[in-house]
C-alpha cells in the first residue's frame, strides 16, 4: 500500500475511500472504476461487490491517499478482482490505518 493523506487531487482504481453520505457513511471501500469526472464505482467485496458496485457521486466520498497495490494490478491486469481480495485489502486497511489513527 502506498502512503495515507486525505487529498481529493487524483482519483485511481485501487484507491480507499471513506462514504461520507448515504446509507454507507462512515464505511470503507475501493474505487475500481472511474466513471467520468462526476462519478465512480466503488466495491467493499461484502456489501457492495465487484459485480455490483456502488455507483457514487465523488462529493459523497473523502477519497484517502492509499491505494490497494493487489486491487489496481489484478483490475489492470485481468479486468476483475474477486470479492475475497477486495475484502481482504479492506480489512487490512482498517486494520493498519485507521485503527492507529484512532489510536486504538
């Protein structure tokens, strides 16, 4: 994984994001797909998985300056990713970042 900030500056496939509004708020995903400069795809592989995303306005998301290296290579390289990884990378995230921002 690459470092951790919170920048909107450049959107990715791989790159974590935190749900800032709707039902999901306050819950982590992955972009695996960018729509247009309005829009993206984003997939947590539990809630909202590969093959039916969540399609999101940016404005609703604090898109967070870390990036799943095994996301974005297996969405480059084949064009899917399986919920498993997307799951595991999510966790791990959680896990690493934001429990230590927490403090826990």
């Amino acid at each position: 994984m690459i470092g951790l900030k919170d920048e909107k500056t450049s959107l990715r496939i791989g790159q974590f994001v935190l749900i800032t509004q709707g039902r999901d708020t306050g819950n982590y995903a992955v972009v695996i797909r960018l729509l247009d400069e309005r829009f993206v795809l984003i997939a947590d592989g539990m809630k909202h998985r590969f093959h039916d995303p969540k399609r999101k306005n940016i404005h609703h998301l604090r898109f967070l300056d870390c990036i799943s290296t095994e996301v974005r290579n297996s969405i480059v390289e084949s064009g899917y990713v399986t919920n498993g990884k997307l799951r595991f990378a999510v966790s791990k995230f959680v896990n690493e970042h934001v429990a230590k921002e927490k403090g826990e």
